[in-house]
C-alpha cells in the first residue's frame, strides 16, 4: 500500500495500546532516498537541520518512521514519545 506524504499530514498517531500521542504536523524526509524518516507532532516552520532547537523538536516530538506499525485511517506507533521524552534523551544522528 502506498500514500503520498501530503496525505499524511493531519492524521492522527496512537500507539499500538489505543493511547492518543497527537497529529503529524511535519514530515521529514531523506532526500536522498526519498525515504520517510520521521512524523513530527510540531510543525518545522520552514526550518532546515541542524539548528539546535529543531533537533530538540525533532527528537522529543517525533516518531522515527521505524516505529510506525500500520498506516490507515490512523498512524499505529509503538512508542509514544511524548511519554518516552520525559523518561530518556534520544541522540539525534546525522547522516
């Protein structure tokens, strides 16, 4: 199955025990592959990396597309990690 990303945003992202993290607001893609790398809960407002407060939003805002169970009617994640953000730091990596 396949979607354009401009469908993607506004949906609505729970995680795979039905609870509600938030809506992709950003889409951020490697364009080199083409490839979705993450779903940010925050819009980038025309930013580019790596200034420092975008890879804050970034990381504690996101989900890595890695996380993404299914793509429907609603994003399934395995992780929420706007509940995980206050438990641990996430290192950002570029590539």
């Amino acid at each position: 199955m396949s979607k354009r990303v401009s469908q993607l945003y506004g949906m609505d992202i729970y995680t795979e025990r039905a609870e509600y993290v938030g809506k992709v607001e950003d889409v951020i893609l490697n364009l080199e592959t083409g490839e979705v790398m993450r779903l940010s809960l925050k819009s980038l407002k025309g930013n580019t990396l790596p200034s420092e407060e975008v890879r804050k939003i970034i990381m504690e805002e996101s989900i890595g597309y890695n996380d993404v169970i299914r793509v429907g009617d609603v994003i399934l994640s395995r992780r929420n990690p706007l509940k995980e953000g206050k438990k641990k730091k996430a290192v950002f990596k570029e590539e």
